[in-house]
C-alpha cells in the first residue's frame, strides 16, 4: 500500500469508530479514539466529545 491509501484507511477506521461511539458511546472505543487522536495529532475525536457535550 502507498502512503497516501494508509491515509485513507486510517481516516476511515477512525470515521467508522468515531460515527460508532456516537451511536453507541461505547467507553472502550472512546479510549481507542483518544489515543488515535494522539497518534495521528489531530484532536477530531476530542473536538467531537466537546460538540456533544454542548448539546
């Protein structure tokens, strides 16, 4: 795989995990997303927790 399809699938992983805790706000999956945020050094999982808090 190139670079550019590791990308991808990362992003889609995290998609498909982040779209699973909203529905099902599964603790164990709020771990695994918090700790890609930190592997991946962006903070779209930890930007979602705060959107839903506000809600």
């Amino acid at each position: 795989m190139k670079d550019r399809e590791y990308k991808d699938a990362w992003q889609t992983l995290k998609e498909e995990k982040m779209n699973n805790y909203i529905t099902w706000q599964n603790a164990e999956k709020r771990d695994d997303l918090l700790r890609m945020d930190s592997l991946d050094g962006t903070n779209e999982f930890s930007n979602l927790l705060s959107d839903l808090e506000d809600e």
